[in-house]
C-alpha cells in the first residue's frame, strides 16, 4: 500500500498570507513617511507665513463688531479692537486712544461687520481736529511744493509717497531718498481725498502735511534748508524698500565723473572761429591773437 509523504515546502495559503502582510508592513511605513513629510512641509510654511505677518507694521483701528444699522451707538457693546497692516488703514479710521471722544455718538451711516468706524461716519460729527488723525507718537509735517514735486496736483490725502532731497555741496550735486513709504495726510487745507473745486476738478496746493516720526519731521525740516524736496508717489500696497544711498547727480545721469570747476556751459567764440561749448575756461582772460 503506497503512502504519502509530507510535502517539505509551506502550504500555498501560508506564504500568500505573509506576502500580503509584508505589503501591509511596506505600505504603512510608505504612509507614515509620507505623512512626517507633509507635516514637516505645512510647518515651514505656517512658521514662514507667521514670520511673513509679523514683519508688516500694523495698527489698531475701531471696528463694528457685527453689522450695524444707521442711528446705532458707539459703545462697548457694538464695536471692538482690531489690527491691521498699517498701509490699509484709512487716515480716519477711530484709533483706540480715539474711543472716549467717539462713544456715546451715533452712526449716520451703516457699518459692514469688522469693518473699521470712520470720523466721517459718526452723525454730525467728524475728527474734532486735524490732529486727531495722528497715531499717539507721530508728527504731522507741512512741506512746500511746486507743480513738478507735487506730481503735478496728482498726490492726495491717503496716498504714499517716497520723499527724494535733490541738494549741493559746494561744487557737487547730491540726490538721496530721505524717506520711503510715508502717509499723506492732507493736501493744501484739505484732507478728504475727494475734495473737488467748484468745476469738479482736483483742489490745487503748494503744500502737503505728512505723517511722519519726530525724527522724520526733523530731518524734512532740514532738507528744506539745504535743497529741493520732490514727492515720488507709490502704487497702493507697495511697500519694497529703494536704496537710499547718497548719488552725485553726474553718476546719476552716467556723465564723465569732474567737480565741474571751470567748466562754461555757454558757447564761447574765439576770434571769430568755430562755435565750441564745454571748454576748459583759463584762470584769467588772453587777448586774442591779431
């Protein structure tokens, strides 16, 4: 009678079942590697977007806290603290050392939830005075200007504009920007940026007020004295720093480096020769050769 021998190798079902459990191994270290690198990714980026919103110079400004209607007050109740990058906060919005002289008053307009409470909304009342559009610690400064450096009339309250001092030093012309990204407050006597003449066109001005720091404020007053102050005004939200190294006007415009001494800009005639211009001037006048 013949008998069966046992078969040496494992049962089919036996090595299928550890094959499928090496897969189930592989795939969930595949996973879990996968997941570390996504968490590792999206906290870089928050960390990269925190370290990006910490960097933007903001302020507070007073909000509604939810919609409010024409006629509400201004209490503790309906209006809240926020902050916001600086660059979008409008020149009248009610800052919080602001408050007491706005609660208690009424809206005469109708506020948007997180919105920011304006001067202008309040009902028949606006900023008691100019002053009350400074931030605690800032300076508003006046500086002349001139059709050129006034952008032609185009500069207006709420605008940014970078301040370029054009100057002379003994021999040599100098251009720098002194101040960069800096608030304009009011055109002229007027802060609204919608004020408009009787025909419907933009007020004219020989001055613009800026918000600027004490320290600012001094070093306009100064660049008054020493040379022409030009206004470069900035798209809105444009805030990229520009160099603000002192240039010699001839580097500036790619002319031949010289301090300029005795150079004539007029066209001389000698002896009745060839008109030159840009010649070397000697010290004292030669009698023309007869």
């Amino acid at each position: 009678m013949a008998t069966n021998t046992p078969n040496p190798s494992s049962p089919p079902t036996l090595r299928s079942s550890r094959k499928n459990w090496i897969v189930l191994a592989l795939a969930l270290a595949l996973g879990g590697l996968a997941a570390y690198a996504a968490s590792n990714y999206l906290s870089e980026r928050m960390a990269e977007i925190d370290a990006r919103a910490n960097a933007v110079d903001t302020v507070q400004v007073v909000v509604a806290k939810g919609s409010l209607p024409a006629g509400a007050s201004i209490t503790a109740d309906t209006v809240a603290v926020r902050e916001i990058p600086r660059i979008w906060a409008h020149s009248g919005a009610i800052t919080p050392d602001q408050y007491s002289r706005a609660e208690s008053l009424a809206l005469a307009y109708p506020a948007a939830a997180g919105e920011p409470i304006l001067w202008a909304q309040l009902e028949g009342r606006r900023a008691p005075t100019f002053s009350a559009r400074l931030q605690s610690g800032q300076r508003a400064v006046t500086v002349p200007v001139d059709e050129i450096s006034s952008l032609s009339g185009m500069v207006e309250p709420g605008d940014r504009i970078d301040i370029v001092v054009s100057a002379r030093n003994e021999t040599r012309n100098f251009t720098f920007t002194l101040l960069q990204n800096v608030a304009v407050l009011a055109t002229g006597s007027h802060a609204d940026p919608d004020a408009r003449d009787a025909q419907g066109q933009p007020r004219s001005y020989t001055t613009i007020t800026l918000d600027t720091s004490p320290e600012d404020a001094k070093r306009v007053i100064a660049a008054r004295e020493v040379g022409r102050v030009t206004a470069l005004l900035r798209a809105p939200g444009d805030i990229a720093a520009v160099s603000g190294a002192i240039t010699d006007a001839r580097t500036l415009l790619g002319l031949p480096a010289g301090d300029g001494k005795g150079i004539s800009s007029v066209p001389v005639i000698y002896g009745g020769g060839p008109i030159t211009s840009g010649l070397q001037m000697s010290s004292r006048a030669e009698a023309p050769e007869d």
